[in-house]
C-alpha cells in the first residue's frame, strides 16, 4: 500500500508557508472565512444530511439537524458576533513596581491544524473545532471518519469548491491515512474518539511535541436524586439516552437511582422512552448502530450481563435489524462488561444506591468522566453531588444540552479527554496568548541598575519585605 504521508507532508508544508505569509489573518480575512463555512454548509446541507442516514442505514433528517447542523449554525453565528472582541489584545494586571508600564496578551494564530473525526456525528465534529480554528485564524488539515465514507467523501468535495488547498483541505481514507496524519508537526491536534485511541493519538502528537486536545468519553453518570419528579423529568433523560440510539460521547451511560425508587424509574423511564419511539425497529425517526462490528459489541455486553445474572428489560423483542431497541439492565455487579466498558448505545445499566453519599463515592472510584447528570430538586443534594465529583460538563435536570451552550466551554478531564473549545474558548485553545511587557519612557528600572551602592541595597532588601 502506498503511505499517504508525501501528500499529508506537501499540505502541511503549503500551509505552513500560507501561513507564514500571512501570520496574522485580519478581522476581515476571518470573518470572510468563516462566511464561506457557513455557505457551505448553506449549498451542501441536504446532501451532507442523506450522506448520513445513507452511512447509519436509518438516521433521521430532524435528529441530523438537530444535533448536527443547528449546533454549527450556532456556533458560527456566535462566532462571527463575536469576532472583534475576540481579537483584541488584552489587558493584564502591571506590578506596582513596573508602572507606567503596561501589560498585555495579544492573541495570536498557532499556524496549521489537524482535526481527527468521528463517525457518531460526523458533520458537527468536524464543523464545530473548524468554525474555532477559522476564527482563530489558523488553516486547517482534516480527517473525518472512514467508517461514515459517503459524508467524508462529501465534505471532502465541498471544502474544496469553498476553500483553498491553503486554507482547509479534507483528506479521505483508512486507519493508515489516520496514523499518518496524527505523527505530522501540526501546530495544534484536535481528536475526538475512544479514550483507546486517543491514547495513542497523544503518543503520536508527543514525538512533535505537538500540542492536542482530545475529546474521549467514558461512562457519563446519572445520578436520580430521592427528590426527582419521575413523571416530569424522565423526558429528558429518556431523550439524551436515546438520541442517536445513544451513539453519543456524552450519553448518559449509567444510572444511579435510590433503592426504593429503582421500580417506580424503570416505569417511568420505558413510559418515556415507549412515548419518544412507539416502535424502534422501522422507525424512521430510531437511528441504526452504525456498523455491524459496533451492533455485535452491544449484542455481546447485553449476552455477558445476562450470563452473569442481570435481569435484562428489552422494550422490544430484537429481531436482529442494527435498529437496536432499548436494553434497561437490573442487578448489575461490577464483574459484567456493562459497568467496565463505554456503552455508546441503547443499554443502560441501573445500579441502585442508599446514600448520596455511597453515590459519590461510586463515581469517584471510577475514571473521571466526560459528562454527569443530575436529576431533582433538592440544590443542597446537587450542590454537594457537583462540589465532590469531577466530570468534563454537567446538565442538571436534563442531558446533553450543556454541549449546545456557545458561551460555556466542551472538554473532558483526565481518561475522558484533555482541552476545552467551543465560542471564545476555543478561540483562545487555537491561539496563543503572548504576553508583551510595553515599557513606559518614564520607567524606574534604571534605579536598580549596577553598581549596588549601600543605598540601593537598602531599596532592595525594603522591597524583599514588602507584600
């Protein structure tokens, strides 16, 4: 097979030399750039949109705009409003000491980008770093996900009738495009996927020294406080399980519920989820597991856990289609692949607790994950359940939406992922900050200057006390 590193190298290098012609990119020339974005997105929307379902096998046209096509729009919106603001340079605190002088971050283009995405959703998170790194004013290298081959391809061919091979180029292909493009000196290296992956996605990037942020996931709590309203909240988490048949990094991925309302949620939760979809097989608005290979892994985590004693709740008899209904496992123990590994579909283990604090105490005892949920209404619960735990965002009383919030940065921490983005945030990740010192005609420096009379001696043993 031929290494599909000479191209990825010739790329990189046209774009670093764009960029060295022109390092700092004017508020126009970006906000030109990120209006082509939308353009283009604008022309190729209903084809980008069939791309999809034709890759999932069935996704619907509203579920892809939804959570794919608005969140962009949004973003650039956001962006394109805020752009000026985002540019100029900033103030910072000056020490008494160096006054009239002033200080100052002038925020800077890093150069060129590389983003690795996913297939999950293939056009906002591809889109989304993109509308942050155009607005940055860096160029930018990206490789979508060969397991969505009819949108990569797509997107490959309208970035090139909007932007110049200088300014953002898509590059199609295998694991192996994959390696190669994530072992190149990039500026910067966004990646979004497994936490496996993303492993050794950093490994790649550390021998350039090259700078990442990667975007993983993990297993997303939910924690039902003894204060949920079961009938007015389950909506909503019945909604962000089953969005994309839960092929969603911040999906919840467990459920934590009180021992004595573990019957009362299942109810209520099938109630919602049977409302939501009255079918899931031949449902068009039920989206398919993507591939074979991925609806073989869940068949097997739902086979372990009922080898291993759970009581399993199908809402609808499987007839083996990829259009997987909902699996609720009962009586789950930390022996069954379920509560091990990353879900990433439409299985959810329900582990009961007795105190909030045995509830804590579960989660921390496990890798810090992407998202967190909380359900109730009691603030002194939530206060302590977000005070004592670490995740990379939470939505109280609902899921998934503080991913669509603009003005609140997207990241995970630790296993679930390194660096933020998204609207100002992400401006500042694809920039670098630098901090100039502007000196004053009328500085004191001088006075400290050799030779070290008695007298400044004096002065500087004076300063070394003061606080």
């Amino acid at each position: 097979m031929q290494t599909p590193e000479p191209n990825l190298s010739l790329l990189l290098a046209l774009q670093r030399q764009a960029h060295a012609a022109d390092p700092a990119p004017t508020e126009a020339t970006r906000r030109d750039r990120l209006q082509r974005l939308a353009a283009l997105l604008d022309k190729h929307v209903e084809n980008f949109t069939a791309q999809i379902a034709q890759d999932f096998g069935t996704r619907a046209a509203a579920e892809i705009t939804l959570t794919e096509v608005v969140p962009v729009r949004s973003a650039l919106r956001h962006a394109l409003g805020h752009l000026r603001a985002w540019m100029r340079p900033r103030r910072a605190a000056t020490g008494w000491m160096f006054l009239p002088g002033r200080s100052l971050l002038l925020r800077q283009p890093l150069g060129v980008v590389g983003i690795v995405s996913p297939w999950n959703y293939p056009l906002l998170l591809a889109l989304s770093p993109l509308v942050d790194v155009l607005a940055a004013g860096n160029r930018a290298l990206l490789k979508p996900s060969e397991l969505t081959p009819c949108f990569s391809q797509g997107l490959r061919l309208a970035v090139a009738e909007f932007f110049q091979p200088e300014e953002v180029v898509v590059l199609t292909g295998d694991a192996t495009l994959g390696q190669a493009f994530c072992a190149q000196p990039f500026d910067h290296l966004v990646f979004t996927g497994s936490t496996a992956v993303g492993r050794l996605v950093a490994q790649a990037a550390a021998k350039n020294l090259t700078p990442v942020t990667l975007e993983l996931g993990g297993k997303s709590p939910v924690v039902v406080d003894t204060s949920c309203d079961l009938g007015k909240t389950l909506d909503r988490l019945a909604w962000g399980k089953l969005i994309n048949a839960g092929q969603t990094c911040i999906a919840p991925d467990y459920a934590l519920v009180p021992r004595p309302m573990v019957g009362p949620f299942v109810d209520a939760l099938r109630a919602s989820m049977q409302r939501l979809y009255p079918t899931f097989q031949g449902n068009p608005d039920y989206t398919s597991i993507a591939s074979d290979r991925h609806f073989a892994r869940l068949q097997a985590l739902v086979a372990d856990a009922r080898a291993q004693g759970a009581t399993v709740l199908e809402l609808e008899p499987s007839n083996g289609v990829r259009q997987m209904p909902p699996v609720l496992l009962l009586d789950v123990h930390e022996g069954m692949r379920v509560l091990q590994e990353e879900i990433f579909g439409p299985v959810l283990p329900i582990v009961p607790y007795d105190t909030l604090e045995e509830a804590i105490a579960y989660i921390n005892a496990r890798d810090k994950p992407l998202a967190l949920y909380w359900f109730g209404t009691h603030t002194a619960h939530r206060d302590q359940v977000l005070a004592q735990t670490q995740s990379g965002g939470v939505s109280t009383n609902d899921t998934l939406v503080h991913l669509a919030q603009d003005g609140l940065p997207f990241g995970g921490v630790g296993p679930s992922g390194q660096g933020y983005y998204h609207g100002e945030w992400g401006f500042r990740r694809f920039s670098h900050e630098k901090p100039v010192f502007v000196q004053s005609r009328w500085s004191g420096g001088g006075l400290v200057y050799p030779p070290y009379t008695p007298r400044l001696q004096k002065l500087l043993r004076w300063l070394g006390r003061r606080h």
